[in-house]
C-alpha cells in the first residue's frame, strides 16, 4: 500500500499519524492487505437477498413514544454548556 | 451567449419529516421543538452499545409517501450506513436506503402558469428513500463555540429524488409546492417550511439550446423555502451562464444558497476527504413487504388532491375556487366539515374561499388552530342563507367567531343581528307607519308608487332585526292594497 | 470455594453453608490478593457487589434464588454498567460512565448475580492477548508471562485464576474460546442473535455476541439460560423461544454425528493441540459417538473475509468517538475537525487504528466490490459449506486455537501472524454458528489447549452437552497462582 493511500485513509478516518508512524503504517498496511489480497482469486459476489431474516412490517416496533434520557445523564460525560455539547466553533 | 440561450436541467432532492410520534429509530418524541437535548436517548445520542430499532409507521409513512408520488413500492429494502464526521450526527453515520431503497419509479404532474399560459408536465420520481434526520447547531459567537442539540437526531425523513426533469425555477417550485400538498394528504407530513420539516437540495446544470447532453451540474444544499428554491435556480442560471460565456467550466461541487445575499457559495473544505463508504447496516435487518401489506396500507390512504377536486366540481363548485380550496390542505378539511353539518357546498364555498381566506390573508386566522370550528361556520352560513341573519350581519359574527370563537347563534342574539320573523309586530309597525304617514299613503294610492320606498324605509328602520325585508315588503304591500 | 463451578457453589449457597456475602468477598480478598500480578480487573466495585450480595442473600433466604442468585461474577468492560466506569480498554473510554445498562446486566441484575467488577480485554475487542489494553495487560493464570488470549483475556484470565465464579466475555472472532482455551476454562460463544447486543459496545455488529466464560459447560449453560431472549432493544436477537440450555447435560453420545474437518487440523497447527484435539475426538468416538469426515473449501479465504468484514463495521461504529459527547477530547485549540482528529489520535491505540484503516480501505470507493463486497459473498459461501456440512453432522469439532498461550512479547507487533492465529475461531461468526471451547489437554510446559465444539445455529444445548460429556471424563487442572 501506498503513502499516499494511508495519508487518504487517514484523512476519512479523521486520524492523524506522525511521518515515523505513518512508514510504520504503511508497512502494517501493506503486510495486512496481502492476508486479504488471498480473496482476488475467487470471483464472489454478495446477494442481500439470501441475507433476508423474513422480518415484516408487523415485527417491526410500534410508534408508541417513551420517556428520553434525562438531560444532565446524556451530557454527563460531556463537555456541555446551557443543555447541549460543546464544540468548536463550526463555520458552515 | 444570454441566460435565454441556455436551458437549466433541475433536479430535486427533497426531504420531508415524517410525522410519527416517536423517532425512526428509538423511542423518543418526534415532535417538534423541545428544550435542548431533552428528546435524547442513549440510541439517538450514539452512545456506545445502542442499537436501531426500526419504527414501523415511519416504513408505512415512506409507503404512503411513495403511493401519494405514483411510486412503485420495492418489497425488499435494505438499510444503509452513510458514514461522514459533523457534530450534528452523533454516531457519525446516517441510517438511509441507498441500494435498495423502499420506493421505485414515480411520477407527479404538475400545473403552473407561465407567461400567463397555463401550463402542464410531469416530472419523473427516481426512487424515494426514508432516513434519520440530523440534530441542530446552535452557535454562541460570544465563546467562540458551536452547541449541539440532538432533539432532531432520527427524526424519520423521507427523501425524494428526483429525475433532473425540470427546466425552470417555476416548474421546480411548483413541484416542491405540489409534493408537499400530496405527502399532507397522504397524512404523512406537515410540510412546514418554517420548522425545517420540508426542505431540497437542488442540482442544476446548464446546457446550450439545442445540446443533448447536460451539462456539469453544482448541488446547492439544505434550501427551506419555495421562495429560496427559486431564487437559488435564478441565482444559479445566472452564475453558471457566466463561467460558460467565458468559456469556463462549471465545477461540480456542493453549494450552500444565503437566503440574505440571494447568492450561492461553495462549501468545499480544503482538508476533506469525501466518501460516504455506504455499507449495509449490521444492526438492521432486511424489511419484507407482503402484497397485503401494500394492499391495506394503499387502501388506508385518505382522498388525494385531484380526487377531492374532481367530488367538488362534481358538487357544481367550479373548478377554479375547487382548487383554491384543495390547494390547501387545512381549508379543503374545514370545507369537509362544514358539508358534514350544512350540505351546501356552494354557499359554503362561497364564504370560506371569500370571507374566511380573506381574513388568512390578513393575518387573522391561523387555520392550524383556529378559534372557530366548522360546525358553527357551518350554521353561520346556513343563518345567512335562510336570512336569520343578514349577509353583512353574518360578516361581522364572523369576525367575532375569528377572534373569540363561539356560537353564532348566540352572537346574533347578543348582538340584536338575529332576524325572527314577528307577523304581528311587522303588522303593528306597518299600521303605525301608515297612520304617521297619511301623505305618503295618498299619494302611493293616487299612483305614485315611488313613494313606496320610503315606507318601507320607515317600517324597516323600526323592525330592524325582527324581520327579513323580503317579509317586510310583501306585508307593507298586502296592506296598501286593502287601503 | 471460590475455585467451585456455579453448580456446586449453589449448594453450598441453598445449604447456608456459606452466605452470599462471604463468598463475595472471598473473591474481593483473591483480587486484592492476586489481581495484582494477573491485572484482569480494571475496575472493582466492592460496594456494589456487597450490596448485591446482601440482596441475594434475602432471596435466598426467602427461598427464591434462581441458580445465579449470589453468584459472583466479572464482566468484560465492553459491556455499559449504568454508573460504573465502561473503558473498552481504550484510552478513548478512560472516563466513560455510562448512563443505562446493557441488556445482559439488567438480566444478570435481576437474577441476582454479583457483580465483582470490570475486567480487561483488548482494546475494543480487537486482539487475541489483552496486551492491546490501554490500561490492564492481563497474564494467564497458568504462566505470568505468557497472554490470556483475547479479547476477552480478562474474563477468561479471572475464571482461570478463581478471581470470578463465572464472567461475561464477547466474541466477534474468537474472543471468547480463544482465552478460554489459554486460560484452561470453558467459554461459550450462543448463536448469533441469541443475546442481546444492546450496550456492548460493538466491535463489528454482524459478528458480535455476548456469552460466558465459566468452570464448566453447565455453568455456561446456567449463565446463557438468564442472558439470551427477544430484547425490545436489539433488532438482530431472535424472537425463538428460548429453551432451557442444561436439557442435555448428561446425555448419551451414541448415535451423535462428530464431524472432522481436516482443513482446521491443517499446517499452521501446533503438533500437541493436534493430538490432543484428536484424542479428544476419539473418546467421542469411546463414547458412541461417529465421526464424520468433511472438508470446508472456502477455509481459506476466512482470514482475509472476517478481518475485512469486521474492519468494514468497526470503522464505522469507532467513528463516533470524537471526544464531544463522551470519552478522551483533546486538549487543542483550533476546528471541530482539528479536536476530533487529535482526540482520535491520542485515543485509539495502533491496532484499533490498523483495523480502522483497512475497514476504510475495504468500504472506500474503488475497492468496495473487490474487497468488502467479496467478503461479505464469501460469508455466504462459508454460510453454505457449514450448512453442507451439517447435513450429514450434528457437531463439528476444532482445535480452538491453533497453538497454547505464548509469551507476552511474540506475535502482538506482526499483525499479520496474529491474523492469521484466528483461522480456527472465525468462520463460526462468519456463519452465525454456536461453539465452546472446553480444555482437552494440557501441553508439555503444562499450558492448557482447547477444543472448540460447534453445533447448528441455535443448538446450543447440544453444544453444551457435548462438551459437558467430554468433561465429565476430563480432569481438569486448576491453574496455580
């Protein structure tokens, strides 16, 4: 695998590698993707509809609201001001 | 080349909140507004560990929404991740259909009127798709931060893609309008504007008359209003017919329209990378569809738009106020109403699409709460109709009903505007006209019928209220005969 | 005591012999006293557990314990305890406490079971050591200086050592069997929608499901009788009806179709696991039992299918950890983007980054069809051998792993060796499929070695009884610490 392929990953990823980490990467990378290169030699291809689990419209859940989570536990393990979680500033 | 010299290639993608009581994925309100994150749970939120569990009248809204459209509906769809990083979407991907979406081919006809020429054309629905809608960002300019609210956050939304079939702002604006009324009457959305629950994005391109292929396209995101859709098309042709005057390319990117500036503008970000990497969701099985399935949820689908028109033409309503009352989903409901308790639809036609829309114009009525109900709209009319109350009377009830609500009935009795025919008084109020106005009678008996006039002026000033001047005039009469 | 199976510690329980709270913190004195050179906990919760413990005691004396009511337990830190620390042993979860609990602990709550704490793993489930933990490398029992397995190296490490009566583990690819056979104990992997999902934090949502790590192949089927059934929570766990799991233990192998598949006895398989497997198999065939010979063709490409199906689904469940609304937030200034970035960066450890990078490889546009779209066919096809083979079998029997615990330092930085040790565990999430590990043997250092017994989807209890057949005529060695 490339350098620049990992930097293109790394960016979807939102993750960020140092220059050594990245070599490093590369190479983990490169090594990973010849254990799953074995499947080019087979010509497969995926059909959801044997995946089907035979649910329909009446297992599906009811429309019937519930209770939400009290606002002080769903920020509890949050950076939060004036009831919501706080971010940097995002500039559309 | 002038903007006349091209022809703008439109397509929409329109997105519309359904309206199910609790979240398309978990149990939380749907409802609109709320305090901050207080319609959150730990599905919703992306906390670790949750899991979708699909709410099945957003499946059988979408269903609605597809037959409402002319679609064909896919008896097997699958559930998709759409994976992209913003604060707005706390498990940073959206749960949509992309593969195997729940609504196929469609078609909506559209009417509008160009140039004052009455037009006609349909635009082809490519699929529709339901999805979970994103939270809201509020931003605190004072600290520099962005705040997230996730009340919104799977709010179930159906998306409809489609055909890049329209060729002006008009057309797509009348196709916004024209799709919002139909997912009304299908009962599945609101369609309201101003809370977001409808909105587009729009893809246009340009192509020089004459060419057949289109032409590179932007795609101008997330605009709320009619008004903006067709300013961000005007703006849009504008632009485009520039840089290709100059021999430029248009990019193909993503816009975002400032509804302030009317101006479009480009959202590209120089450090992203983009790709969705939509995948089938693990955690949400596969939804079949029995033929019965469709059957029942089809026939459990309220009188559409062109069959309501075509029951009222069929009442002698003509067609141009028929449509003016269906074009509104509300008014069309009242009007429903008001038959139930007064079969009189022309009369009741009358009055709503004159006095009622009249004071909406105004400002006066919010028809999705209004003070009055139909019932007693339904007497009012009738009250004029059979002259208990007289027209300009009945006009004044009204406004009091608009304000306060309340029984016309009793206002006109209140008010002294109920006309209840007294024989005896009318006879007494003629003979006591006649006997003040001995001159006027002479002269009226000698032939001079103009003077008629006049009496009956002086009889109905005293029997204001207890008498409809058709009585009043028949009465006066019979007596000058027997004079 | 705290060494007895759940069974036994029933007994003992019921009798008054012992109380629930002295057997409680007979377990809270081994942590203190052991934990310390094993590191399987991560967190302890002594009042918690006293106060279960307290509770269960008045059940029992009321005469309605059910068979885990008072039993002490560990639970793997991937699965959300309402108020107490749940890291997934990741520095990205280091203060997460979650607001609400996960399925399997509102059962196991109510069933009276104690809760002694949270034990370690590899970091989001993603390794076979527990040495990718950001906060507990845990040891095995029978050797400090060789791995637990993993991931759930803690649960099978505290069984093993007598620090837990039983404890609750996942398993996406092997997680569960894998320790289990290292640790010398019994861990059960249920079918795939056998047990609820809600509030495990997924590692890759198609494969994982929760099961126990115990003494005996009763004790799982104790532990599983309370965890699985319909959840309103998960959309994936089955509305079948659940049976009860202990139906077979004691049954009669005669008649029982064992097959054999050559291809998991296959080069790469260390020569004493190999002998012990099948010597394990062959007093299968004592008891009465037949055994089949089968061939699974796709084995191969297994490997490469799981890592990338589950990469594929791990990069998207690990993208909503940005630091904003619960878990490790960087300290910077600068964009959304830029916070995120760094709080992703500083944490998630470097194999959980591998695995993120190549689920986005795998899904990212150009590679999809070759990659994730190619696994998922073959989880089809690997769907259809099993389905093949279970035509003519009622069991499958594998070695578990293909070698015993190694040391702490080997494998752990060559991913792709470490890949590959999972050929034997995975192709049974791949198909959906029950499979326990039980211990079979023991190698010349002494180091246990594990067999893996895989049944139909949603046999469980023959699963169980199977294992339980072996080990009523297997003496088990007790690990010394």
């Amino acid at each position: 695998m490339e350098l620049d392929m990992v930097r293109y990953l790394s960016k979807l990823a939102k993750l960020d590698f140092t220059d050594e980490e990245l070599e490093q990467a590369v190479g983990d990378m490169t090594s990973i993707i010849g254990i799953m290169d074995t499947i080019k030699d087979i010509d497969i291809t995926y059909d959801p509809y044997k995946d089907n689990h035979n649910v329909y419209l009446e297992d599906l859940r009811k429309d019937e609201p519930m209770p939400s989570l009290p606002t002080d536990k769903l920020l509890q393990n949050a950076v939060n001001q004036d009831g919501c979680f706080v971010v940097p500033k995002v500039v559309e | 080349m002038s903007v006349s010299d091209y022809i703008p290639v439109i397509g929409l993608e329109i997105h519309s909140e359904l309206l199910t009581k609790s979240k398309v994925f978990c149990t939380c309100s749907a409802e609109f507004g709320g305090e901050k994150n207080t319609r959150c749970c730990p599905v919703c939120s992306g906390l670790p560990g949750t899991l979708p569990i699909i709410n099945q009248t957003a499946v059988e809204y979408a269903i609605k929404a597809g037959y409402a459209l002319g679609c064909e509906i896919s008896k097997f769809s699958v559930w998709d991740r759409k994976n992209y990083f913003y604060p707005d979407l706390p498990k940073a991907y959206q749960i949509s259909e992309l593969y195997y979406p729940i609504c196929l081919e469609g078609a909506v006809p559209i009417e509008y009127e160009e140039n004052g020429e009455k037009k006609t054309k349909t635009i082809r629905i490519n699929h529709i798709h339901l999805e979970e809608d994103a939270g809201k960002l509020v931003h605190d300019d004072l600290n520099g931060v962005s705040l997230c609210d996730y009340n919104r956050c799977g709010v179930p939304l159906v998306e409809i893609v489609t055909e890049p079939d329209m060729r002006s702002p008009e057309e797509a604006r009348t196709l916004v309008e024209t799709i919002a009324l139909l997912l009304q009457y299908a009962g599945v959305s609101d369609c309201k504007m101003e809370e977001g629950s409808i909105r587009a994005d729009v893809n246009i391109s340009l192509m020089p008359k004459g060419a057949t292929e289109f032409g590179t396209r932007a795609e101008i995101k997330n605009v709320n209003s009619l008004k903006s859709i067709y300013r961000t098309i005007e703006y849009e042709i504008k632009r485009q017919a520039q840089i290709l005057d100059r021999g430029g390319k248009v990019i193909q990117e993503t816009r975002r329209f400032d509804a302030n500036k009317g101006e479009t503008k480009s959202m590209r970000t120089k450090e992203d990378a983009h790709d969705y990497k939509y995948f089938p969701d693990p955690d949400i099985l596969q939804v079949n569809l029995r033929d019965e399935d469709l059957e029942r949820i089809k026939a459990s689908l309220p009188e559409m738009p062109k069959e309501r028109t075509a029951k009222y033409i069929g009442m002698g309503i003509p067609e141009k106020e028929a449509k003016i009352i269906v074009s509104d989903k509300l008014i069309s409901d009242f009007f429903e109403d008001t038959l139930k308790a007064y079969n009189n639809p022309k009369s009741l036609v009358n009055f709503i699409n004159g006095e009622i829309m009249r004071r909406i114009n105004l400002g006066e009525i919010d028809m999705t709460a209004p003070a009055f109900d139909a019932v007693n709209v339904a007497k009012l009319v009738e009250m004029s109709d059979t002259e208990k109350v007289s027209k300009n009377d009945a006009k004044e009830i009204f406004r009091e009903m608009a304000e306060k609500g309340g029984n016309p009935e009793e206002i006109a009795k209140n008010r002294g505007m109920l006309i209840v025919t007294d024989t005896s008084k009318v006879l007494e109020v003629i003979e006591s006209v006649i006997a003040a106005n001995e001159k006027a009678v002479n002269q009226y008996k000698s032939g001079d019928v103009k003077v008629f006039g006049f009496l009956m002026g002086q009889c109905s000033k005293s029997l204001r209220g207890a008498a409809t001047p058709k009585v009043i005039k028949e009465e006066l009469e019979k007596k000058l005969a027997s004079l | 005591m705290v060494e007895l199976t759940i069974t036994e510690l029933r007994k003992k329980l019921d009798s008054k012999e012992i109380s629930a709270a002295e057997l409680t913190q007979a377990y809270l004195d081994r942590i203190d006293a052991v934990d310390g050179k094993l590191e399987s906990y991560i967190t302890v919760t002594p009042e918690k557990a006293l106060a279960a413990a307290e509770k269960a005691q008045k059940s029992i004396d009321e005469g309605n314990a059910t068979p885990l009511c008072g039993i002490p337990m560990a639970i793997k830190d991937n699965i959300c305890t309402e108020g107490v620390l749940t890291t997934a042993s990741s520095r990205m979860l280091e203060n997460f406490i979650p607001p609400y609990n996960a399925t399997v602990m509102e059962k196991l709550d109510n069933a009276g079971a104690v809760t002694l704490g949270k034990v370690s793993m590899d970091e989001f489930a993603m390794g076979g050591s527990t040495q990718t933990s950001y906060f507990k490398k845990t040891k095995n029992p029978f050797d400090l200086s060789r791995v637990p397995g993993g991931s759930s190296g803690g649960s099978a490490a505290a069984v093993g050592a007598d620090l837990c009566a039983a404890a609750l583990g996942s398993d996406t690819g092997g997680s569960i069997r894998q320790p289990a056979a290292f640790c010398g104990v019994t861990g059960l992997k249920p079918t795939y929608g056998r047990v609820s999902r809600y509030g495990l934090i997924a590692f890759a949502s198609s494969l994982d499901q929760i099961g126990p790590v115990a003494r005996s192949a009763e004790d799982c089927a104790l532990i599983l009788n309370t965890i699985a059934g319909y959840d309103f929570h998960d959309g994936t766990v089955s509305k079948l009806p659940v049976p009860d799991f202990t139906e077979k233990i004691g049954m009669d192998m005669k008649g029982i179709k064992i097959g054999v598949v050559s291809d998991f006895f296959a080069e790469g398989v260390d020569d004493e696991v190999r002998q012990s497997v099948l010597s394990a198999i062959d007093s299968y065939k004592a008891m009465g039992a037949e055994i089949i010979e089968c061939s699974m063709p796709s084995l191969k490409y297994a490997i490469a299918a799981y890592y990338l199906i589950s990469s594929a689904e791990a990069s998207s469940n690990l993208a909503r950890y940005d630091g904003i609304k619960y878990g490790h937030r960087a300290d910077v200034a600068g964009s959304y983007s830029d916070l995120i970035v760094a709080s992703r960066s500083e944490g998630f450890g470097d194999e959980v980054k591998r695995r993120i990078l190549l689920g986005n490889y795998a899904l990212s546009s150009g590679y999809y069809d070759a990659y994730y779209g190619k696994a998922m066919g073959l989880k089809q096809k690997i769907r259809e051998e099993y389905a093949h083979i279970f035509e003519k079998c009622d069991l499958i029997i594998t070695p578990t792993a293909p070698t015993v615990a190694y040391g702490t330092n080997e494998n752990i930085d060559d991913p792709k060796k470490m890949y590959q040790a999972d050929f034997c565990t995975v192709t049974v999430n791949i198909a959906s499929l029950p499979a326990i590990s039980t211990p079979c043997g023991y190698n010349k250092d002494g180091m246990p070695i594990g067999m893996s017994v895989v049944g139909k989807m949603w046999d469980e209890s023959l699963v169980i009884g199977a294992a339980d057949a072996f080990e009523k005529n297997f003496a088990r060695q007790g690990a010394k610490l």
